[in-house]
C-alpha cells in the first residue's frame, strides 16, 4: 500500500512531461515547474495579487477583523511555500528566465 503514492507520483509526472513535450500547453502548479525546469522551451511564471487585495479576499473569505493577523498568516504561507522553490527558481532564472510577478 506504501507504494501507490509513488506509482501515482510516476504517473502523473509522465503524463505532465508527456503534455509539456506536444507543446502549446499551461500547466498549473509548483509540482509542475519543478518537473520541467530542465526543459529549454518552457516558461515558468508566478503571479499573485498585491497584498492589500489578498488580505481582504481572505478576511471576506474567512470571517476575520484583524487585517494584521491575516496579513500575517499570508505572509508565513508564503514564506513556508516559497522556501523549498528558492533553490529551483535561481536555476531557472539562470537558464530560462522564469517570470515572477507579485
């Protein structure tokens, strides 16, 4: 049973490289870019809202009054999710040019 993640993880990734190599695709996801990061005729690109509009999307979003305490908890999402990419990202800047726009 502790090998089905990784037969799912093998299929999914032949199937993303499949698509990237016909072309003329997007593929959404950070499991994306990581996977075709060696691949010359792709572009990767990040964007996201300013921050003033992502604090209050979540504050609608989950009920909060404290823009502080959610500005915060974006900011510790973004942190946690950007630090294990940061290593990728420069490699991809310096081959491809990856695209980040915040």
């Amino acid at each position: 049973m502790a090998d089905q993640p990784r037969k799912l993880f093998h299929y999914a990734a032949e199937e993303i490289l499949d698509l990237a190599q016909r072309g003329n695709v997007l593929i959404k996801g950070w499991g994306a870019a990581t996977l075709l990061r060696d691949m010359p005729q792709v572009i990767s690109a990040r964007v996201c809202a300013p921050m003033e509009f992502r604090v209050r999307v979540m504050m609608e979003r989950l009920g909060r009054k404290d823009a502080g305490a959610v500005r915060e908890e974006i900011e510790r999402f973004d942190a946690a999710r950007a630090a294990p990419c940061a290593p990728i990202s420069m490699s991809s800047r310096r081959t491809h040019g990856s695209i980040t726009s915040c």
